[in-house]
C-alpha cells in the first residue's frame, strides 16, 4: 500500500476519532432522512420555481439543501428562514433580518422577525415550497410553529408544499400538560402536551387533519418519510439543532429544563453548558456553581450574567439513567422551586405560555407532588394520543 494511502487512511481514522461519542455514524447510517431521498422530491421540483425553508440542519449527506438542490437543476429562488438564521449563528428570540447569503448568493426571506408567516410578496413566484429543518420533539421549539405558518401560507396562496422529514430525538414518548387555546402563542400554537412524540411530517399532517391553520383552509402537502426509522431506537443528531443546545444531554433534557425559563432559574444560557445545568445565586447550600457570562450569537445578556449561581450538575448523570430521557423530569421544577428562598418571585409571567396552562403553575405552588401532577394530565393525554394515532407514519412505541 503506498504511502499517500496510509496518510489518507490516518487521516480518516483521525477524523472518526473526533467525533463526538453522542453522534456515533453508525448509528446516522441506519436512518434515511427525507431529503436523503432525493429519488421522492427532486422529480417534483424540477422546472418549478423553489422556495425553501431551511436552517443549518437541512443537510443531505453532509452537504446543505440548498446546494443539492440547485446541483440537481432546481431553480430555488428563495430561502425562507426560521428563528436562528439560515446559518443556525442567532440566538434564541434574535431577529432574523433578510438578506443575500454570501456563501450561495441566493435571496433569505426572514420569517422570524416582524412577520412570522410569509406575505403573499414574499412568495410572489413561488411555485413550489420545500421544508426541511430538525425538530426536538418539544411543543415550545419554535420550528414547529415556523412549519405552521408556512403551510398557512402556502395553502392561502395555492402552494404546494413538501416536507422532507426527520426523526425526532425525543420521540420516544408522550408526556405534560396539553396547551389550553387561551395560552397559544408562538411557543405552543396546538392543543398538544409539550412531549409529543411525533415528527414534524406527522404534525403536518395532524395540522391539516384537524384543521387547525386559519380559517380551516388545507395545505397541498406532500410528506417524504425518512427510511430506517423507528420511534423506540435513539436518533443521535449530526449537528446542533440551535445554539443552546450543543449535544445530545442538553436535548434529551430541554423538554424538562425549557420550564424553568419561565421563572428566575438559570438554565445554563451563557455557559459551555446549557441546559445541562440549573442554578441561581440564591441558592444556598448547593455546592455546584456556575457563572453565566455574554456569549456572541448564543447568550447575549443571559440571565444572571456574571453573577454565581448555584445549583444542580445533570452532566454526571450518565446519558441512559437521566430521569429526563423518557419522561419530563418535574422533580428538577419542584426542587428548585422548594430550595430557593423568595417563592412567590419564583415564577415570572412567560410560565403558564411554557406550560399550556396556568395550573401546572398553582400545583407547584400548592406542594403537590410530582406523582399527582403527572396524573392529572393523563385523561388529556389520553383523548391526544387516541388522535395522534391517526398520523402516524412510523411505528408507535
């Protein structure tokens, strides 16, 4: 074997070793993603004027979306891009301004900005929509409310629109209060519980099915599924999903951690660590601290910025025992919530949109435990997964 060969495989060997444990390719390469399946959609888009709703996330076989697309000869005219940026470089609630991306020169349409639904300008040509963006699995990650709006518009404007779809991280299971209408917002817009267990091709189809885009108008959809993929087995991601949430720890616990940025706990944003992590400086009595300090294009100004704040330390918990992994982990809410002196400033305002509710709120409050809480959302649980079955393009677990 010549000498350049053993360099190039020393070189690969290198590269495997780097990789991250949580993202084993094996593992990735017993699942086909949607927009792996080239064969199902370019067909559809050829000789169509494209739009596109992409982030960082929407990769092919390593390469971006938009690059195989316009290889394979589809006219994509517009990128549309969801909270994060095209990129995935902005962080949580930064807005998203339009602009001409310098790598393909093609035209990013925000939709998380002033507007968060496509005008009927910004889809002026647009003959054929495309989405294609890694989901968690949790109702208050913001690309599923993104998908929302897009079928709105698409469906206002005669657009057909084709999911290519991913598996969902955290699909492995149902659980936590369903959203009451009173509290939809951007964070939560379906009466669904903050688990799900559903990917974001099934809540497409959930989305029409139950009608639930303004004035009951139906979208022209069109789902590719992924290939390999069943709900029981662990879907490692390629690549972070959004800023603050780095590996697979800190998305296996966002479903449960996400609570508390609806009170004065901090969640890590600011450390090379969120939400593996929560703390406040009023904590006493916690020997693990942590210091939250700006980080560019991930945590600008978090919450208690250079301020300690001590806590609870989920990263030595090994991955498989996190109480967090298959359901959510209200022991982490009400500890915190029993530990820290001043409860009645314990919950801030943006709490009840997180939950669904305002009642999750007042039984914390009321001492109730973690045991009776989680039954009191069973029979809503119930009539949700009885309707969720209807749309389901995968095994249930």
């Amino acid at each position: 074997m010549c000498r350049l060969t053993f360099g190039l495989l020393a070189l690969l060997r290198t590269f495997l070793l780097a990789l991250p444990l949580a993202f084993p390719p094996s593992v990735r390469a017993a699942v086909r993603v949607g927009a792996e399946r080239t064969e199902e959609y370019i067909p559809l888009a050829q000789h169509k004027k494209t739009g596109l709703v992409a982030n960082h996330t929407s990769l092919v076989s390593g390469v971006h979306l938009l690059d195989t697309l316009r290889v394979r000869g589809v006219d994509v005219l517009r990128v549309y891009a969801p909270e994060h940026g095209f990129r995935g470089t902005m962080e949580a609630g930064e807005n998203v301004a339009s602009h001409v991306d310098k790598k393909s020169g093609v035209a990013i349409t925000s939709i998380y900005g002033a507007s968060k639904k496509p005008s009927r300008e910004q889809l002026s040509g647009v003959q054929l929509m495309i989405f294609d963006i890694q989901d968690v699995g949790a109702r208050f990650y913001t690309y599923l409310s993104t998908l929302h709006y897009v079928m709105e518009a698409c469906a206002e404007n005669g657009i057909p629109l084709i999911v290519l779809d991913r598996p969902n991280p955290n699909g492995q299971y149902v659980d936590g209060p369903v959203l009451e209408p009173k509290y939809r917002s951007f964070i939560g817009m379906h009466p669904i519980p903050i688990v799900h267990g559903m990917t974001l091709g099934e809540l497409a189809l959930m989305i029409n099915g139950e009608a639930w885009l303004k004035n009951k108008v139906q979208c022209r959809l069109t789902v590719v599924t992924c290939e390999g993929y069943r709900r029981t087995e662990e879907y490692p991601l390629p690549v972070r999903p959004s800023p603050n949430l780095p590996n697979m720890r800190s998305v296996y616990l966002y479903p449960s951690l996400c609570l508390f940025e609806g009170t004065t706990m901090s969640v890590g944003r600011g450390t090379d660590f969120p939400f593996q992590v929560f703390g406040h400086p009023g904590w006493r009595g916690k020997q693990f601290s942590f210091r939250p300090r700006s980080i560019k294009g991930v945590a600008t100004n978090p919450p208690h910025e250079k301020r300690t704040c001590y806590g609870v330390d989920l990263r030595e918990i090994a991955a498989d025992s996190l109480p967090g992994k298959r359901r959510i982990a209200l022991e982490y809410l009400l500890e915190a919530y029993r530990g820290l002196a001043g409860r009645e400033k314990f919950f801030t305002g943006f709490f009840p949109k997180l939950a669904g509710n305002n009642l999750l709120q007042k039984q914390v409050e009321q001492g109730m435990s973690a045991a009776q809480i989680r039954a009191s959302w069973q029979p809503d649980l119930e009539k949700f997964r009885q309707r969720r079955a209807k749309y389901l393009l995968y095994e249930d677990f």
